[in-house]
C-alpha cells in the first residue's frame, strides 16, 4: 500500500386507511399481493406489518396508493413511538371526545406536543398531507430542525409553516420528494409513503447525523480514520460526500474513527473535525453515538516499511537530526526487525535528517512526519540536488518530455517546481522551488509514461520522492 501524503490527498411514513390496525405479532402480515418485498417500500410496510404495527385490508390486500386520515395516522404514529394511550389528559379538542375512535392515540399526541390541531379543532377524519405528515414525523421522533439546509423542492414555499419540518426530513434522507424538484406539501398521504417514512425516520434513532451548518461550513464530506479503516462498523452513503448532511450508520458492535472534512466556498477552505464512533447494542438494536475528539488524543504511528523505501540497504542502527540541527531523543523513534522486515517509527511530527548505518554501509536520507486521518505517518525522501532518469528507470529511451499543468491558473503566487531536460538518452530533473510535478514523457516508438516528483528543502537540503506509473489516473 502506497502511503505517500500525495496519494492520501488526491481526494482532497407511514400508516394506512382504514384498514391499517394495531394487532398482535400473531395476527401479523408476512406479505402483500400488492406489494414488491424487493424495494424499498416494500420492505418498510412488511417491517410495520410483522410487527403488528400495520395490516392490509380483509381481502389480504395493502392499497398502497390509498390515503389515510388525520386520526389512523396518530394510531399509527402514537403505536410506534410506544406512547401511553390509556392515561391520557383531554386535548379538548372540540371534534374529538372520550370513547370517540383513536381518542388514546390522538390525545397521547397531543400530550406530547407532537399535535395541536387548528382552532381547536383536530379533524379526525380529513386526510393527512404530506406537509402535516412532515411535521409530526419531526416533533415525535424530536429530529433535529435543519433549517438552513438547502431542499431542491419549488413547491415549498419560503417561511411556510412545513418549510422547516421538511428541511430536516430532507437533510436525514427520510424525503426525497413526490420528483427531484417538488415536495408536494398539500398532496394527500398514501399509505405505502407514510410506511416508507416513518421507518426511514425510526432509522435515524439508531443514526447519527453531522450537519454542515454545525461547523459552519458549506458543504462536509467523510473519511475513515486510524490505521485499520472501520468499514464494518458503521457506514454512510456514498451520494452524501460534498452534502450539506451525513448520516452515520451502525453496522456492528464496537469503536472506529471518522474525519469530517468542511468545505467553505467564501474562502475555498477545507476544516476538518474528528470523531470517536461508538456503536453499541441497546435492547437488541445498534445505536450509533459521537464523540468529537483531539486528533491528537488518538494518534496511531504507521510504521515505514523500509523495503518499500529508496534505502540500498537493511540497516541496523539510525540516528536522527531535527531540521535546526539538534539529536532526536531515542525515545521518539524505532527501529524493528521483525520476521525479516524492518521498519522506522518516530513519535513526533517534523521534518528530520535521518543516517542509517549497517556494518560496512551508511546513507543519508530526509524524513516528513505528519498527522493524516488520525495517523502518523512518515514520508522518505533521497537527499538531490537533482534526478537522472535512464531508459532502466521508464522502461524505454525518452525523447520527449511535457510538464502537466497542476496550477492551471488557480494561484497567481504559483511556481513552476521543476526544470525537465533529456540530456542524449537520459532525462534530467532540477528542482526550482518546493513543490509536487508531473511529468509525461514519451519515447520514440511512441511509449508513455508519466513521473510524479515532489521536491522539498529539508534542513538546507534538497529531498526529492519520485514514482513512475503509465497510468495518470493514479495521480
């Protein structure tokens, strides 16, 4: 595995009709003729369904495009927010009364601060919309009001009453829209959307979502920590990166690390926070919590595998200097052999002189070491005052060389770092300032290749790392 820092940086719901009941788990549907277990939808309404918490029709049937009304949605909701329908205190809605149908349900609601009707009125029996569906997924499952996030939705009127409600079910992704660009906040709620929702909205209990607008940045995307990447203990979705959201999910038991990286687009900067994940099993479900850290509290050292180095021999000892000059104590550096491999750990970031030494050899070589990710790393570099590249090292005799144009006009203060010639058959690089090159060379039966070289000054000195690829993409 390539560590070098340049590889590292080339990224920079849900209730029915009058059909829909509570039962019993016995009583419980296993499947729909009406429904497709395969998609998403699906999946949600058996989920309600085998738990008692929704049924179909007498006929067996879901109707999933039906609508349902104001009080089967707050059955549906009180049930699977587990609220207490029995000690309830009146609403004193004038539509609803005591013994009326769902009276436990909508007063538990009520109670809750989830609903509070119009005029003092309920409506029991008026359809729900999407917009007061959005509004009472938000209050019961308390989510977060994500009122600054962005929604692509034009039907969703600026400083509307269900504006904010479904801002926040758009930024947990319990919302996609009715189309890429219209919400649909006055449509009537079918059944199989209200399923959909109300488990997409369950999710997010067990979630964990980092909001942009938090660190007050733009946009955020997300990167594994540590040594040994925890992609088996949580995840988030691919299409969040460069979001103005992401929401972690547990996969398993245990701790990883994550990088939030914030992206400013006044000042073009990049912020990173770091984090602790916690996944833990609570009452037979995973739950995710987050714990921002130090990156400095939880470092890992990643030890450099000498073999994959520039070194031309096994050393047996080392010393090192800092870059003005003074010994690095032993005590912030290692060097291990172990089942024949031997590899370099220092402690402390910086740059560094560094004299390895066998028996009868000794070679000079310059180090950086710096935090990435929650790793400390060390990059090696040969000490030059430049770099001659022969037909041995690109595998054919160059005869043309191009300089890639990594600036591309971004920074005016940018200098070009490198000077390139091909001096008969060998190509010749001299550094001209601190910096990362590319250089594509070709040869004379039409061959290719491309150099990636970074040159930086080190304690006085030039240091040079260099790779040879044929595929630009690897850059």
């Amino acid at each position: 595995m390539n560590t070098h820092r340049f590889y590292q940086m080339a990224l920079a719901a849900t209730l029915a009709t009058s059909a829909i009941v509570i039962t019993t788990p016995a009583q419980a549907a296993t499947s729909f003729p009406d429904i497709n277990a395969s998609t998403e939808e699906g999946k949600a309404i058996l989920n309600l369904a085998q738990r008692g918490i929704i049924s179909g029709y007498p006929d067996g049937t879901f109707k999933p495009a039906n609508s349902i009304t104001r009080t089967q949605a707050a059955k549906i909701l009180a049930g699977i927010l587990h609220l207490d329908t029995n000690n309830v205190t009146n609403p004193q809605f004038k539509d609803i009364q005591p013994g009326d149908e769902n009276y436990g349900a909508i007063a538990a609601l009520a109670n809750a601060g989830i609903i509070s009707g119009s005029n003092g009125y309920f409506y029991p029996t008026k359809n729900i919309t999407r917009g007061q569906m959005s509004k009472m997924i938000v209050k019961g499952f308390k989510l977060p009001i994500a009122d600054t996030t962005d929604i692509p939705f034009t039907d969703v009127e600026a400083g509307s009453e269900y504006e904010p409600y479904i801002q926040t079910l758009f930024a947990n992704h319990i919302t996609k829209g009715t189309t890429p660009t219209t919400f649909g906040p006055q449509n009537n709620v079918k059944r199989s959307q209200l399923a959909t929702f109300v488990v997409r909205a369950e999710n997010t209990l067990n979630n964990a979502t980092i909001y942009a607008s938090t660190y007050n940045q733009d946009y955020i995307f997300a990167s594994y920590g540590g040594i040994e990447p925890a992609e088996d203990i949580f995840a988030w979705d691919e299409e969040q990166d460069m979001s103005e959201s992401i929401t972690i999910k547990p996969l398993k038991e245990g701790t990883g690390k994550l990088v939030i990286t914030g992206f400013t687009e006044d000042n073009e900067e990049f912020t990173d926070v770091f984090f602790l994940v916690h996944v833990k099993n609570v009452n037979g479900k995973l739950q995710t919590t987050l714990q921002e850290v130090q990156e400095t509290d939880h470092i890992e050292n990643l030890p450099l595998d000498l073999a994959e180095s520039d070194l031309k021999f096994v050393p047996t000892e080392v010393t090192i200097q800092t870059a003005d000059g003074q010994a690095l104590s032993p005590e912030l550096y290692a060097l291990d052999t172990k089942n024949n491999a031997t590899t370099l750990s220092i402690f402390k970031n910086g740059q560094y002189l560094l004299t390895f030494t066998n028996d009868t050899q000794q070679q000079t070589m310059a180090a950086d070491v710096y935090t990435y990710d929650f790793v400390r790393s060390i990059d090696l570099y040969e000490l030059s005052n430049d770099l001659t590249f022969t037909s041995e090292d690109l595998s054919f005799e160059p005869v043309n060389v191009v300089l890639e144009d990594l600036n591309n006009g971004y920074d005016s203060a940018y200098k070009i770092p490198v000077k390139a010639t091909i001096e008969g058959s060998t190509l010749k690089v001299t550094p001209l300032a601190e910096g990362t090159a590319i250089l594509h060379i070709t040869g004379k039966n039409g061959e290719t290749t491309y150099l990636f070289i970074e040159f930086l000054k080190i304690a006085g000195k030039w240091a040079a790392y260099h790779d040879v690829t044929t595929d630009e993409d690897e850059f």
